[in-house]
C-alpha cells in the first residue's frame, strides 16, 4: 500500500513539475454547428505582426443563396497560452450570398502569439 501512495505521489510531483505551464490553444477555429448548417465555412485564422501591432484575418464564404449574419469574436494568448485581456467585444459580419468578406482584430500586446477565432449565429 506504501508502495502504490508514494508512487501516485511521485507522478503527481512529475505532473507538476513542467518549467513552462502550457495551456491547450492549439484550436485556433471554434464555430457552432449553426454556422456550419447556414452555409459558411473558413479557414483557421492568420497571424501578421509589424510596428508592434499583431493582426489576425480570417475569410469566410457564404456557399448559399442568402446573406448570412455571423458573429465573431478574436481571442488572443501569450506564448504560455494565458488569454490576454481586455477582451474584444464581439462583432457582427453579413456574409453576402455566394460571397466572402475578411473578418480581422488587432492588438498591440507584443506578448500576443496566438489567436482564436469563435464564429457564431
């Protein structure tokens, strides 16, 4: 029984031990399945810096024979994947029938390296 206690104790110590405390921001695209069903798909956002200013874009293309009213907001994290603060309110975007339109945020936190885009009805 003393065995199996410091061994749980041993992995538990092992598990918290990392030098560099990560959290999972390696989804950088979250939509409902609403959005889908409207008829809009994109691609995972993009990331381009200059003059101190980190700007992430995304396209989104309305497949259907109607405008679309998507929402959207922008999450960005640091390097440790911590969310950065203030958050951004969220946006509203009309996706033109069988169109595309560009839905973007800007940030001047350098310590910004990561981004989630969440897409909404």
């Amino acid at each position: 029984m003393r065995q199996w206690l410091s061994g749980l104790v041993l992995l538990t110590l092992a598990g918290c031990s990392s030098d560099k405390p990560m959290i999972n921001t390696s989804q950088s695209l979250v939509m409902e399945s609403s959005v889908l069903s409207a008829g809009i798909i994109t691609d995972e956002p993009t990331l381009t810096g200059s003059d101190g200013q980190q700007r992430a874009s995304s396209m989104l293309y309305n497949q259907r024979e109607t405008p679309v009213k998507v929402h959207y907001r922008f999450y960005w994290y640091d390097d440790k994947g911590l969310e950065i603060t203030p958050e951004e309110p969220a946006q509203t975007q009309i996706v033109p029938a069988h169109g595309s339109v560009e839905v973007s945020s800007q940030i001047g936190n350098l310590t910004a390296s990561r981004v989630r885009l969440y897409l909404y009805l």
